[in-house]
C-alpha cells in the first residue's frame, strides 16, 4: 500500500520535491490501489482524476468520495469549479497541497484528501517512477502488435513457480494504466510483468523509461495502428523501442520468424535470445499438433534438450506464445519442471473463451480485439475443429492503407474454413465481398448493419456440434452478440 507522505513526495516534480511535515496522525495513512475509473473505486481507492477528450475524471468526484475513496489527484481549479457540488456531499474532503501538506490541518481522519496537483497524469507518472525506485524487481516489458496481453498473462504464470510475481491488469499499457500497475509493486515481489503499449513513436521508450524492463519480449510487428504510424516500417521502428531501452546485462527476448523483429537484436545492447519455428532460434519447436479446444503440442528444443509439451493454449498461433514465456523462463534460469507445470496453468488464456450457446452450440468468444494476423490465427483454429463452423466478424480498424487489404485476406480465408459468414460493418464488407469471389456461395454470406441483425440471423443456425467464432475490434463491440446468445442459455 502506499503512504501518504510517499504520494505527496513523489507527485511534485522532482527538481523542486519537498518533504511535507505530517502529524503523527497522517503518517500512518495508506491508500490501496490506484484506479482511473470512478466504477472501480473502493474504500481506500487513490483515484487519478484525468480529463480526456470524451470524459473528466472530476466530473465523477462526487460518486468517487461516496464510494469511499481514501484520496484523489486532481486540480485545484476543477475542484474549486466543484466546489458547490461537493460541499452537499456527507462525507467530509479536503484540498491537500503536496509540498507543504497545507489542508491537512483540522481535517478529519475520515475525509477523502483531494492532491492537488498541477497534471494528475504527469503526477501519476512522476510517481509511479519515484516508486518503482524504491524497489528492485526484474521487470519482463512486453510489446507487439498482437499477442500482449495473451503472452503478459502466459509469462506470469511460467515465472510464478519460482517468483513472487506482479502482473499488470487487463491490458494497462498506456501512459496513464502502466503506473497504476507500477504502484502495485511491493518490496516483496521480485518479478513484474508488464506490457508497454503504443500509440506513436516514442510512447514505448516513454513507458519503459517509467518501469526500467530488464527483459524485453517483442512478439510480432503486423499493420495494427497504421493508420496513425503510417507504414509497417514505422511500426517495427517503434517496437524497437523497448529493445533499445534495455540495459546491457538484459534481455531481449525476440520471435526469430518474424524479419522486423529479429533485426532488433542489431539495436539493443542487451543479451539477444530468440524464439520460433526456425532451425536457428535459440528456442525452437517443431512437431507442432492441434486438439481442437483441447489445446496444443510440440516440441521445444534448446541448448541440446528436447522436451515435448502438451498445453491447454488455442490454436497453432499459440506456440510463439508459449515459446516467448519458456524464453523468459530459460533467461531467468528456470527449469524446465518449473516452465512446463507455468504453461500448463490453464488460467492464462484471458482473451479466447468457450462458451455454451443457445441450441446446444458453442461460441469461440474471441471478441476483444482483432488485426488481420490475429484474426487469421483465429479462423486458423475454427478450421481444426470437427462440426459445423460459422464465422461472425466485425470490422478490424486502424489499418491505414492496407485496411481493405487486409480485410480481402480474412475474406479469401473464411471461404476455406467457415459455412456460413456473418459480417457486421461497413469495413467487414470487404470480408464478405472476398468470401463470395473466393467461392463461398452468396447464400451463406450474411451482411449486417447492427448487433440485433447479426444476433436475429445468427440464431437459426445454432445446433449442436456447431462452432461460431465471435471476433471483430475492440470498436465493434461484438461481446454484445457473446452475451446475447449466452443469456438465452441461461433463461431457457
């Protein structure tokens, strides 16, 4: 937990930080976990109050110090705007200054203290840097354009048969999530896990500034966020940027079978140790076999050992996961009891969800997220299942240029695997359009402008041994169909 005097400390900037002069009373004050959301505040919650584009973090200020918020950073004047709102509030709060703890003073114990500061995000990530100090964890950066959080969560597990280990939460990966799960780290955890996140050039070498990775793993560079970073060129130039950050006696941790990735290891001083299909990877597999929804097998090699690994992952594409954690592990010097029983962990596998339907059907809820690499490793496993297969596909956006592309190469794919096609989107269009001149029968295209038309021609189809593949962008929000059809379970 955090400390008072710690936060007040480590928000200021730090060429002008002052210890403030706390009484006996507010020394021993601790907040819980930070969060950005006002629907995840709990007592003893430190809320980062943030204004964004669409939302203001202090607009919520109210609800926040009625959930029991212990503090919050905010600014002064957004408070003071505020003012009226809050001063109806039960619940006593108070403006704290940071530098000199002015507001504190007849306070009481149980008001919600409200940091003002001059940048609640700049404060949070000064923060976050003077707390991660204080510690010395190893620290695992991951990045990529697919396959993070997957990979975050795979890591985790190998490394916690021997480490206490941090993982981050969901996907926070961003300029303002990474610290909260820097904040998370205590002196008793030896190991974090964190994924680094991009947005433009330079946001990755800002992150890993923020958690100083000793380790870095890149996963693959693919045309997700091209339409703002322009070319595939440019993307890998950015992933390279956690590579580059590492210290010399690090590593860095690379899929040898994807060409950007792989030149990395010419721009890091950091020990290189790659990982895939080739001959040449440091670790390598082969004899890779699918079990459908029972999971995956192959065999790793490294440094003259062979061992064979059966694991509850998803699909072929889930080898580079599982190779990227045992790399992790290798470089860590773990042994191979201790890596194979972390990828046998069934609970790494957040994203893909099998879910019973309606009719006795079963859903692959993989609605999170989707680019084409992903979305092809997808339909990569729909295609190794036995029984009827149907594909719901929503638009995969922020492709720049490549976009109808891309969308053509999951069309031509779909029409190899699936029965039926239901595309929701305008981009998704390009899927269907794809699939019928690939030679799916125009009958078996569906194309849907809203959740209620997919859900509508979904239905009749589902039967039992029939697979219904559920994946689209995070922007399309294709868990609304997931849910649909699962409540119907529930109600019949």
């Amino acid at each position: 937990m955090l400390r008072l005097i710690d936060v007040l400390i480590g928000v200021q900037p730090r060429w002008s930080r002052r210890s403030p002069e706390l009484a006996p009373a507010w020394q021993a004050v601790r907040f819980g976990e930070v969060v950005t959301d006002s629907r995840e505040v709990e007592p003893g919650t430190l809320f980062l109050a943030l204004a964004g584009e669409r939302t203001d973090g202090h607009n919520f200020l109210a609800d926040v110090l009625a959930r029991g918020a212990r503090g919050a950073l905010v600014t002064r004047a957004a408070v003071e705007a505020r003012r009226t709102a809050l001063g109806g509030l039960a619940r006593p709060w108070a403006i704290v200054d940071p530098a000199t703890g002015e507001g504190l003073a007849d306070t009481p114990p149980d008001a919600c203290l409200l940091i003002a500061v001059d940048d609640p995000l700049l404060a949070i990530q000064r923060l976050a840097v003077y707390h991660r100090r204080q510690l010395t964890p190893t620290v695992v950066g991951i990045t990529g354009s697919v396959g993070k959080t997957s990979t975050k969560e795979v890591v985790a597990a190998v490394l916690g048969r021997r480490f206490r280990t941090l993982k981050s939460k969901r996907s926070y990966n961003s300029e303002a999530t990474l610290p909260t799960s820097l904040l998370r780290l205590t002196p008793d955890h030896e190991v974090a896990v964190l994924e680094l996140g991009m947005w433009a050039p330079g946001e990755i070498r800002f992150l890993a500034a923020l958690a100083r990775p000793q380790v870095g793993i890149v996963t693959n560079v693919g045309p997700t966020h091209l339409e703002r970073l322009g070319s595939l060129a440019a993307i890998g130039w950015a992933k390279s940027e956690l590579p580059e950050a590492l210290p010399a006696d690090g590593w860095a941790i690379l899929n040898a079978d994807d060409p950007r990735v792989l030149a990395m290891a010419a721009h890091t001083p950091a020990h290189v140790f790659t990982y895939g299909l080739a001959p040449d990877a440091d670790l390598r597999a082969d004899e890779l076999v699918s079990f459908g929804l029972d999971g995956i097998g192959f065999t790793a090699h490294h440094a003259g050992v062979s061992i064979a690994l059966r694991l509850p992952l998803l699909g072929r594409h889930s080898v580079y996961t599982a190779l990227a954690a045992a790399s992790a592990g290798l470089v860590l010097g773990l042994s191979w009891h201790e890596i194979s029983a972390g990828l046998c962990d069934p609970e790494p596998m957040p994203r893909v969800k099998i879910v019973a339907a309606q009719a006795g059907a079963t859903i692959i809820d993989d609605s999170y997220n989707a680019a084409p690499l992903s979305m092809l490793a997808a339909l990569d496993l729909l295609a190794e299942l036995a029984g009827r297969k149907l594909a719901v596909l929503g638009d995969m956006l922020e492709l720049g240029a490549t976009e109808q592309a891309g969308h053509h190469a999951v069309g031509r794919r779909v029409a190899q695997v699936a029965e039926t096609l239901i595309a929701l989107g305008p981009r998704a269009r390009w899927i269907a359009e794809a699939a019928r001149e690939a030679g799916m029968a125009a009958a078996q295209v569906h194309v849907a402008d809203c959740h209620e038309q997919v859900i509508a021609a979904l239905r009749p189809l589902l039967a039992p041994r029939t697979y219904v593949l559920v994946k689209g962008s995070r922007g399309m929000e294709m868990e609304r169909i997931v849910t649909a059809l699962h409540r119907r379970l529930e109600e019949e």
